[in-house]
C-alpha cells in the first residue's frame, strides 16, 4: 500500500459518520474518532483493550463473539446486534458488521463498523407496542371491524366481523365486501354510501341489514370512513355493531305500544258509548219530564255530556290518542247545537277556524266552554224570532290558542247583573277557563256577546 492510499483510507476512518476500529485477536488496534465519542473513551484508553470492555455483559461479550467469529471463518464477514456500555456506565444499541483484513485469516485481524441504533430499537419497541396495541383494539374489539383496499377489496377483518356474517377470514380477504354482505332490496343504499367513500365522505347508517353467509337478514349499524396518508386515501374502514337485539326490544316495545294503543282506543270507544247512553238518557228524560223549566235543564246536562263524548269518538277514530284536531270538533259541536235548539234557519254558524289541535286535558274542558257559549248564545241573544249569527273562531297567534265565540244577538243591557245573578252557565266558563289557564275576556253589549279565549300551548 502507497502512501497516498494508507492516507486515503486515514481521511476516510477519521471523517466516516460511524464508529470504525480494528481487532487482532479481539484486542483494539484502532479507532476512529466517532467510535470513541459513541463509547465516551479516548483514542489511548481503547487501543490495547479487549473488546470486551464494551460489552455490556461477559454473556453478551461470548454470544456476540460466537456468532460474528462463526461468519468470519465462513464468509469473511458477519454482522450482529448487541448491547454495549459506555465509559459512563450507560448502554446503546449497536449493529456490528466485520470483515477479516486478510480473507481466509481472522487471526491477521479484523476490521469493524459500529453504528448506534439506540433510537431506531426504541422506536422499533414503540412501534412494536403501538402494533400490539392496535391489533388487541382491533381483534377484540366488540363490533366487527373490516378494512378495505382503494377498490373496497378485504385486507383485515376481526373475529366479531366473522361472527355477525359467518365467514371465515380466508373467505373474505380480496373479496370485494358491499357485493358480498349487501341484499337486493338495500343496493342504493350501498351505492349511495360508495359514492360519499369515494368523495372522502364519512357514512353513517343507525339501521339497516346485511347478508350473512347462509343468506340470514342481520340488522346492523354501520360506520364507513376513508382512511388517507397525508392527502391521498389508502383505503377504508367500516365497523359494523350487530343490533339484532336492540332490533327485537324495538319491535317488543312497538308491539307493545301497539297493544296499549289500541287498548287506549277501546276505552275511548266505551267512555264515548257510556256517555252518548247518559247523553240519551238525558234526552229521553228531558222529552216526558212535564216540567219544562227542568226538561230545558236536563236538555242542556244532555249537550255538556255529547260534548265531552264527541272527543272521545274523535280519539277514537283519529288513532292519535295524544291529541285532537279541535277544529273539527268545533264542526260537529256547532252541527250538534243545530241539530239540538234549532228548529229552523233564523240562526246560522259562521265558523272561521284554522287547524289546531289541544291535548285530552286541554280539550275537554274547552269542549265544555265552547258548548256552554254557544248554549247561551242560542237561549238568550236571538228572542222572539230574531234573526242572526254565531261566530266562531279558532287559530294560534303568539304561541297561543285563539278561540273566539261572539253572536250578534240582542247582548245584555246591564252587564253589571252578571255578576249578581247566579248562572250556572257562565259560573262553569269562568271555572274552565282557570282549569286550562286560559285568559278569558267577554263583552256584553247591545252589540252581542263575545267570549274571548287565549289558551297557552303548554295547557
């Protein structure tokens, strides 16, 4: 060797980024000045040391020393990992390769490279826990979990997922899932919930079914979401939770609805017949009784109880026991008091009413007024024949009910005697009004009368 070449090969050992020594019989004859920053020794405090002395341990030391002399004899060269120390007692990784100076005679000394891989093995520990991580999350995980290619193919699946459609996973993996697990009836559904994939939409279904294996409907839950790198998508995820039992307590819990629905309507229906029977008799008692004072009496005991009976056939027949459509209940009311007080048409109903509904206990009670006002209006405002029209109102303004009754009738020429001559009339509209806390302002004037009703929502 020249001596433009040995300083050559000086300039390379003293600028190589790794550590670089020589060994004769494992005694240092050189090392680098990275080799001896790696291990916090000098120059002089390494050459004439057995190697050894950057061993972590004497078992470490003849492991390494086996299996790297092991390949030198064999190829010339080896390479292992192993745990040195350093000067001040801390240990680091390494990878070690050698290489004999002279091929075929390790005892002419051996060359070696020592790279610190300290933090490549701790993150190689840390991405080895993170894995074990994920794949416990993933392989326990109590929904089935699938992960797909860019072309929706299978690469994982968990036991769950193999559980809820009965595939094995050597039956799935490359299989192209929506064509496997979706039913006829549910394809847009599918195709929809692709295309939002394919836009790097989530997707999320509460409830629909799938296709197992051996062709059973399974109600599932689904959430499907790209998974990307950076920008671009390298895939997709779909967790499925089967919810076939929380399907069968739905349809327990609608049956039994059902059920109570209908029981609901059949005690509407009896409370309806027990009070148009009260009603008719009433009727019956109010056409022989001879005094007619007490027969007009009776007569009006008869329409308080129609009227409450008319809600009840309306939750009956509507089939929504929450609540009434007042609307058309003031229709059939006004066609009552027709058909009850009025023996000709010298009195008409105008009736102005926009769609409202009122819950059972609201409804009954304004029922009951609007009976008890429409009643004085047919037994007082129009005397002797006279000629008119009730007026009867209904909408819902400021968050209110509004329910106007007014007639055009001969009204009250002392307003005052109201409320000094007893009425059960007009005593049980002040008492309903406070039941269903509705404002209640009334006129009485020879202009007619008028009843005035804001109902609030929450009644």
């Amino acid at each position: 060797m020249n001596l433009r070449t040995e300083q050559q090969l000086l300039s390379i050992l003293k600028a190589a980024p790794v550590g670089i020594g020589t060994v004769i019989n494992r005694v240092i004859q050189e090392a680098n000045s990275r080799l001896c920053s790696m291990t916090g020794y000098s120059a002089p405090e390494l050459v004439g040391q057995s190697i050894r002395v950057l061993y972590e341990s004497e078992e470490e030391y003849e492991r390494a020393g086996r299996e790297k002399y092991k390949s030198l004899h064999e190829h010339d060269w080896g390479a292992t990992e192993t745990r040195w120390i350093r000067k001040d007692g801390t240990v680091m990784d390494v990878l070690v390769s050698s290489a004999t100076i002279e091929p075929g005679h390790c005892e002419q000394g051996v060359t070696f490279i020592a790279l610190d891989i300290s933090e490549w093995k701790r993150a190689e520990l840390e991405l080895q826990v993170q894995n074990a991580r994920w794949r416990d999350l993933f392989y326990g995980a109590p929904e089935g979990i699938v992960l797909l290619d860019n072309d929706l193919r299978v690469v994982f699946l968990n036991s769950e997922f193999t559980r809820i459609f009965g595939y094995t996973e050597a039956e799935l993996i490359g299989v192209e899932t929506p064509s496997v697990l979706t039913p006829e009836d549910k394809r847009s559904e599918t195709e929809q919930a692709v295309a939002q994939l394919r836009r790097g939409e989530v997707v999320r279904i509460e409830q629909t079914v799938r296709m197992t294996k051996d062709g059973r409907r399974v109600p599932v839950s689904v959430l499907s979401k790209p998974i990307r790198l950076d920008e671009d998508r390298i895939g997709v995820y779909g967790i499925y939770r089967d919810i076939s039992e929380l399907d069968r307590a739905q349809r327990i819990v609608q049956q039994s609805l059902h059920e109570k629905e209908l029981l609901l309507q059949e005690i509407h229906h009896r409370v309806k017949n027990n009070l148009s029977i009260v009603s008719g008799l009433l009727a019956l008692q109010a056409a022989e009784h001879p005094n007619p004072g007490l027969s007009e009496q009776l007569e009006h005991a008869r329409a308080r109880v129609k009227s409450m009976a008319m809600i009840h056939e309306r939750l009956y027949r509507s089939g929504n026991l929450a609540q009434i459509s007042f609307d058309e209940y003031l229709q059939d009311l006004a066609r009552d008091a027709e058909q009850a007080y009025l023996t000709d048409e010298r009195v008409r109903f105008d009736l102005r009413l926009h769609k409202v509904s009122l819950t059972l206990d609201t409804a009954i009670p304004c029922g009951l007024l609007v009976n008890e006002m429409i009643v004085n209006s047919l037994r007082h405002a129009f005397p002797g024949g006279r000629r008119g029209t009730i007026t009867v109102e209904l909408g819902l303004r400021d968050g209110a009910v509004r329910l106007r009754v007014a007639d055009d009738g001969v009204g009250m020429p002392d307003p005052g005697l109201l409320e000094t001559i007893p009425s059960m009339g007009t005593e049980l509209i002040r008492e309903l009004a406070s039941q269903i806390n509705a404002q209640l302002r009334r006129r009485f004037d020879g202009g007619g009368t008028a009843y005035e009703l804001t109902i609030p929502t929450t009644s």
